[in-house]
C-alpha cells in the first residue's frame, strides 16, 4: 500500500478517478468503531476518526510500469497544483 492523507480525500479520489487511476480506501470504518470492538465504539478518538476520513490509498505494484507512475504523479500534483 501506498498511502496519503489529505482533508480533500474524496475530491482527490474523484479527480484520479475522472483520468482512470484506481484507488482505494483500505479501511472506511476506524477500528474502534467496528463490531469486533463494539465495547469501545462511544470512545472519541478524534485523531482515528480524523485518519480514516483522510487516508486514501494510491496505485501501487511491481507491475507498475514507470509510466503509470509518473501519470499517477502528474494527477496528483495537478489536483493539489
């Protein structure tokens, strides 16, 4: 995983998204809010509900050509540019 956080995550997922450069959002749902911990889920954690409205996963595999990469760069530096 190659992750960046940014308060402008959805907009960024979107930009990439709109010139066909695939990312994900690993993990939605911040733990202490998830079933599994369900006796802490009233707990505020506000620097982990912060992080997991921010962190979006970018493209990221040996089989990622050099190409792919600066194009994923060159949208990244366009939507922040």
């Amino acid at each position: 995983l190659f992750v960046v956080r940014t308060p402008k995550r959805d907009a960024l997922q979107r930009h990439l998204a709109e010139r066909g450069i695939q990312t994900m959002i690993h993990y939605p749902i911040p733990p202490h809010k998830q079933r599994a911990y369900a006796e802490w889920s009233e707990k505020g954690l506000p620097v982990t509900e912060r992080i997991h409205t921010e962190a979006l996963s970018l493209p990221m595999s040996p089989f990622l050509g050099e190409g792919d990469a600066k194009a994923v760069i060159r949208a990244v530096r366009a939507f922040f540019g």
